[in-house]
C-alpha cells in the first residue's frame, strides 16, 4: 500500500468517484486547467475533460448554486470553494437552500452534493485565507459537516460524503494537506460519517480536537505523558455535524476531564456545542471544569500575529495541566 | 445600438401571428380564470383567519398561466413565492395551494419537477442553471425556467446565474414577471437601464421583452425560447410587462406607496378580460361559455377549500421526518421529547 499525503488522497478519492459514477461532477475556480490552487484536483481535467472537471466562473454563490441545481437534477456535484474565507457570498445558498430543499420539499427532493473547502491557518497566508468558520455550517440544520485530520480519513470520509443523501462540506485543513503521509488503501472505502475517532487512549482527560488541531493535541498528549505521568484521550471529532453525542460522552465519563480545542474564535464556537454535549451526557462525572483552547474572538490576523493567534503546544498544555490538576 | 421593442400577438399593437393551437387558447383561458378565482377565495380566506399570509397574482395571470403552458411536463421548475399558478400548470393541484397557505404542505406535491418556491429573492437563479445543466448532461431534452420579479434583477444572484448560464450555454430561460413593483419600490428605483430585458446583453443571453399581459406572446415567446435552448442555442432572459394589481401579500396596503391612477391604467389592461374579449372575437369561446367556465371555476375551486379545511391538523413529530434520509440520534431524541411534551 503507498503512503501518501492529503492531497493526493484526496485526489485519488476523486478520481476514482469520477472514474466509477458519471454523476460526479466537479466545479469551482481554477481547479481544472490549474488543477486547483493546492493541486488538488491536478489531472482530473486532461483526463475526464472540462464537462466533468469544470472551471467555473469566479462566483462562489453561483458555484453553490449551481451545484444545488446540479444535485437535485440527478448528479453527484463536488463543489470547490477556494479558501473558507471566500464561503461567505455562498453561505446563502447553504443556510437557505441546500440545507433546506429536502425538509421544504417533505423529503420529494434532495441535494446530495459535497462542497469542499480548504480552511485553517498556520501557512502564513494572506488575509482573509485562513479562516475556520465551521460553526456557521454546524449551525445550519440539513447540512453536514466533516472534517479529516489524515489521509485515510480524508479519502474515507470523501466517499461517506458522495453517498449521503444530504449535502456535505467537507473542510480540508490546509496546514495538513503534505504534512505527514500514510498508507491509504486504493479504491473505495468508507470512513463513517458521524462516528468520532479514538486517536489515541487515555484514561485521565478526554482532549477534543478536529483537523489541523489533531496533530497539536497528539503530540501534547505524549508531552503530558512523558512529563506529567497522565494519559491523554485524544478525541479526533472527524464529523462536526451531526456531532457524535455518544462517543463525547463515552470519552468523558471514562476520564471524568475534558479539553476542547480548536482554530476558530471562541464565542460561538463548535467547542461551546461539545461542553454543552458533555454537560447533557457526563456532567456527574466530572472533576474539574472544561476548558476551551481556541483561537481569540478576533478577525484571523496578519500572519506575523498567527503563531500568537493560533492554539499552541504552550496554551494546550496550560489548559490540560490545569485541568489534570483540579 | 440595440432596441427592445415588446413582443405582442393579440391587439392592434401585434408584432407577430397567432400560432398558438386553438384548444391550448382555450386551456389558457381555463386555468386564468381558475388562478383569478383561486386568489380571490384565498385573500377571502386570509381575511377570516382561514389561511395564512397569501401572495396573490390578480393581474399577473397571463405571464403566470401562458409562461407554463409553453413547457413540458419534464422541464424543471424554479419558481418564486408568487408562482402557485405557474405551478398548478405544472401539476401542483390548488388543494396543495391551499394547504401550503394554511402551513400545512410543501410548496411543491407528487411527482412535479419544481423545486419548492423560493422565498428569499432571487437566489433560486443559480439552481436552475444546475437544473439545466444536469440535464443536458444525462441527455434529456429538457430546459429548466426560473420564475422572478422585478426586483431579483437586483440581487447578485441573478447576475451570477445570467453569467453563467451564458458562459455553459445552459439550456435555461430566466422568466422574469416586470409587475411594476417590489412591494412598495417602483422599478425606477430598481435599476437605472431603460429596461430589465437589456441585462442579457452583458452576459452574451439573449433578451426580448414581452407583453406580459398578452397570454398568447407570453406562450410564444417562452415556445420560442425553449426551442432555443434546445437547439443549443443558449439561455434566454425573458422580461414580462405585466401589472399586480393586488397587494404584495394580504400583509401590505399598496394604497400607502402606489398611485391609484397607475393602478387604474392597468386594470384596464386586465390579462383576462382581454383574453376572453379575444377568444369570443374569434368565435373560439362565447360569453355565455365564459361565464360558465368562471362558474365551475368557483364552484371547484369551493370544493378545494373545503377538502383543504377538511384535513385533519398536522403531526407534531412529522417535522422531524424529512430533513435526513436517516435523523441523527440527536434528532431522534428531539422528536421523541416532543412527543413526550404533547402526550
């Protein structure tokens, strides 16, 4: 089996879907003749040509609702939005309708598209390029909303995503596109949509992290174990919506401690859903407060304030040592 | 420089034959009267607390009703909130209406390929691209048609769509009904272009205005435009002149921002009255068959009321019922805590 990074899971994800269904289509800006502006989608275009692989003017609203059309019509879209920072003139096109058709048609129509979007910082990007704005898709009923932290997970979750019924978006965390390869499996193979991902055993304190903050939570949790003699549970979400309540809970009322971290800004975030979902489903077992690490509630800043915006070893391990202490 | 004369087929002002079938005329004719008479009954009903707030289409009927006859049952649908005529053509029964006036319903029934009405302006544009293009791209010879107003020129989305249909070719036909008003904001403040049909121009699709209040141009000109699309000749933006003369919704009082002298002008050029006048010329339907076909209209439109009213009230958990193919179990155990609530 090869050991391949993100972006080439990805891309063998998608051409192995296009290969296989002719409903599958992909759309967005640039990624055909260019293949995408992180080589996603590179070779695509030259093999299933521009009907399939289309370059699409540069309208994000357009892209989405296009797609949506495409969806309900009989095809299996694969929107691309270029940067999460550039959802916002589509987000319309999420909240009021591809999240809504099914339920305002009582299920006669449906919109199984998938809309991926590379979001998160840390490449020292320009303004505007690094943003995590899950909690507006969370927030929004009928759409899910999925999140890889590996290659495997990346490719298997990109499959789960094609077969819903439902719209996905599917958030590529940009840090992780090359960094690290594994070994992924070729031809279809499913990651559960839903379901989180034990990433690594712990008996003392449930850490929940999603994307680029997966790697950052493992590698505090050897830290905390080596230095500090506890075991941390890292909680890979995976899915964001629906949040998995029973693998949250069953985390938490084995270590009776939990941690929440994530890029975006605090107030709003995903993490204030899973301590509300640790309140509902292990509130009794609990030693010490939860604790949120996330990003500040301020605009993603110039990329020389982003290693002081971003969570860090220093402020995770802050949070889990006082956590453990309590 | 390009002129954007209006398409007629009835009247002294015609610009084009008569090429519509005679019985299709008569259809035409058949359901103008029952849309009349449907939103008639349903503003009644609204002011009895019987439904909800209703958008009505008096004035409109020609643009509605003559716009759907000229498609096909397997053309898709993309319409707005004031677009129930349009759909009853396409095969969403009254009753339907009615009880999604009453909250009760989908905007959409049965089989009909029609998206639900969009509500938010305009934003339904891009999706009837995707429509038109799914299509083609599993080789159906079907075109999809969106249903707008004045007012969604406005909206970037109606820009985006118009571009990108012109940049695939998309066999698409943007319908737009110019009825003077978006709620209280004429036109004139709507846009500063002389007319709404020259907005093609810029995204290489064609545009041809219509008057929207001639059933028989209406039909024409959406046949027309539909062959086009067809033939691979690209979408086209149709601009309809026509009048509401009614309120926005049985919400609004258009009497606080419209002259009633404009409103005067128009009711004389009242859709159906003008169609009925022409029919009984051409000895295609008396008066007296009229008023029999107006009879039957709200004799059967009485009856759908009543099946409406008859339904018994909605199931609670119901709701829960369509937003997933499978609810998640957080869903799942909101349903049943409702459940719970009610007993």
């Amino acid at each position: 089996m090869a050991e391949i990074n993100m972006v080439t899971a990805i891309n063998q994800a998608l051409a192995e879907l296009l290969a296989s269904d002719p409903r599958v289509v992909l759309l967005g800006e640039d990624i055909g003749v260019n293949g995408g502006v992180f080589r996603v989608t590179e070779g695509l275009y030259e093999r299933f040509g521009r009907d399939r692989v289309m370059d699409t003017p540069l309208a994000e609203s357009g892209i989405l609702g296009a797609a949506i059309g495409m969806a309900v019509g009989g095809l299996r879209p694969i929107a691309e939005i270029q940067f999460m920072g550039f959802l916002y003139p589509g987000l319309d096109q999420l909240i009021s309708h591809a999240g809504r058709i099914r339920h305002r048609s009582l299920g006669a129509l449906s919109v199984p598209m998938v809309v991926r979007i590379p979001y998160g910082g840390g490449i020292r990007a320009p303004e505007q390029h690094a943003d995590s704005a899950e909690a507006y898709l969370v927030h929004t009923p009928g759409l899910k909303v999925v999140v890889p932290s590996t290659p495997y997970d990346a490719k298997g979750l990109l499959y789960a995503a094609l077969a819903q019924d439902s719209p996905v978006a599917f958030l590529e965390p940009i840090r992780l596109y090359r960094l690290g390869r594994m070994e992924v499996p070729e031809g279809p193979y499913q990651v559960p949509i839903g379901p989180s991902r034990v990433a690594r055993e712990g008996r003392d304190l449930s850490l929940f992290a999603w994307g680029a903050m997966v790697p950052l939570a493992l590698a505090c949790a050897e830290e905390i174990a080596r230095e500090d003699g506890a075991e941390v549970e890292v909680v890979d979400l995976r899915t964001l919506a629906p949040v998995d309540v029973e693998g949250i809970g069953r985390s938490v009322r084995k270590t009776g401690r939990a941690v929440v971290v994530h890029e975006a800004p605090m107030t709003g975030g995903v993490g204030a859903e899973v301590v509300a979902t640790i309140n509902e489903t292990a509130f009794w077992w609990l030693k010490a407060p939860v604790a949120r690490v996330t990003g500040f509630d301020l605009p993603y800043p110039p990329y020389a304030w982003e290693e002081f915006y971003l969570p860090g070893s220093k402020r995770l391990l802050k949070a889990l040592r006082e956590t453990l202490r309590e | 420089m390009e002129t954007w004369p209006i398409y007629r087929v009835m009247g002294p002002d015609a610009n084009d034959e008569d090429r519509v079938p005679d019985p299709v005329k008569v259809k035409i004719y058949e359901d103008m009267v029952l849309l009349r008479t449907f939103d008639e009954k349903t503003i009644t009903l609204q002011r009895q607390g019987r439904v909800g707030t209703f958008p009505p289409s008096i004035g409109q009927e020609a643009s509605e009703i003559a716009s759907a006859h000229a498609l096909s049952k397997e053309d898709w649908l993309a319409p707005s909130y004031r677009d129930h005529g349009a759909l009853y053509v396409h095969g969403v029964p009254f009753e339907n209406v009615i009880l999604f006036a009453m909250g009760k319903a989908s905007s959409i029934s049965g089989q009909v390929r029609a998206l639900p009405t969009s509500i938010p302006i305009a934003t339904h544009l891009p999706h009837a691209v995707g429509l038109a293009w799914a299509a083609r791209r599993q080789g159906e010879a079907v075109v999809a048609m969106a249903y707008f107003g004045d007012g969604g020129t406005s909206e970037g989305d109606f820009h985006e769509a118009l571009n990108f249909a012109g940049v695939l070719k998309a066999p698409v036909i943007f319908f737009c009904q110019n009825n003077g008003w978006a709620i209280s904001v004429p036109v004139r403040w709507q846009t500063a272009s002389p007319t709404l049909a020259q907005k093609a121009l810029a995204y290489g699709v064609h545009g041809q205005r219509v008057d929207g209040n001639d059933a028989l141009a209406v039909y024409q000109a959406v046949k027309a435009a539909r062959e086009r699309a067809l033939a691979g000749e690209g979408p086209t933006l149709i601009e309809a002149l026509t009048y509401r003369l009614g309120p926005h919704t049985t919400a609004d009082d258009p009497s606080r921002y419209r002259p009633l002298e404009e409103w005067e002008v128009w009711r004389q050029r009242d859709p159906l009255v003008r169609l009925g006048r022409y029919l009984a010329e051409r000895g295609l339907l008396s008066e007296a068959e009229q008023a029999a076909i107006q009879e039957r209209a709200r004799a059967w439109i009485n009856r759908a009321v009543e099946a409406a009213e008859a339904t018994p009230p909605v199931d609670p958990t119901a709701m829960f019922r369509y937003l997933y193919a499978e609810p998640p179990p957080r869903l799942l155990a909101q349903m049943q805590a409702l459940q719970e609530e009610i007993g």
